[in-house]
C-alpha cells in the first residue's frame, strides 16, 4: 500500500490497473492450477481473529483440511472479504492522494458455474 501510494505521489499517472488482483492461481491454461492457500501461521490466526473462529491447535496440513470442510463458507468468505478490503483500501489511497487518477483491476474471466465455483473458492 506504501508502495501504491509512493507511485501515486511521486508520478504524473492517470490511473493504476490491479495486475491481476486474485489469490494465488494459474488459469491461464488449458487445465488451470488452483492451489488452496494459504494455511501458513499469519493467515490462519488472522482468520481466527477476524471471523471469531476457534481452532484447534492442529498441524497445518489438519488445519488446512478442517478449514475447507468444517469451516469452509467461512474461510471462502473471509478470503473474499479480504480481497475486496484490498481494493476499498487500494480506492481510499487512490481518493486521497490523485482522485483524479483512475483504478483499474484485471479479473478472471470466468462465471460463477465454470470450474465447479472456482471464480469464488479457488
Ligand atoms: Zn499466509
């Protein structure tokens, strides 16, 4: 976000594109790469705290398998949440520091049915 602000201060832009702004996949491809991330420490506790979760004190790879079972609308909305948070607060600096600048974002093209919902679990 320091980043995004810098460029937006420091050079005569007319707007910034989100390049490609999605948790980590490669759908680019014939049969795409959808990895279920990210289980490490941060981002678990961070789940925990934020959604009011308790979670047993698991290895990842059980907590990973918990969280897309037990808890997975929870962790899919969450991660959802998240990314949207990003672009409000990608907006917010925008707004403050070049509003006139505009805000681009790439997305997958995909719909809501293709790879069984994977536009919003994957
Ligand atoms: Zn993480």
């Amino acid at each position: 976000m320091n980043e995004f602000r810098g460029m937006l201060s420091n050079f005569d832009i007319d707007g910034i594109w989100l390049d490609y702004h999605h948790s980590h996949a490669s759908w680019e491809r014939a049969e795409p790469a959808m990895p279920d991330t990210c289980f490490c420490e941060r981002c678990v506790d961070q789940f925990a705290r934020e959604t009011k979760t308790e979670l047993p004190d698991l290895t990842t790879p059980d907590l990973a398998e918990l969280l897309l079972s037990e808890y997975k609308e929870t962790w899919v909305q969450w991660r959802c949440d998240l990314f949207t948070d990003w672009v409000r607060e990608f907006r917010s600096i925008l707004d403050e520091t070049r509003p006139a600048a505009l805000l681009g974002t790439y997305h997958c093209p995909w719909t809501d049915s293709d790879y069984d919902g994977a536009l919003r679990e994957s």
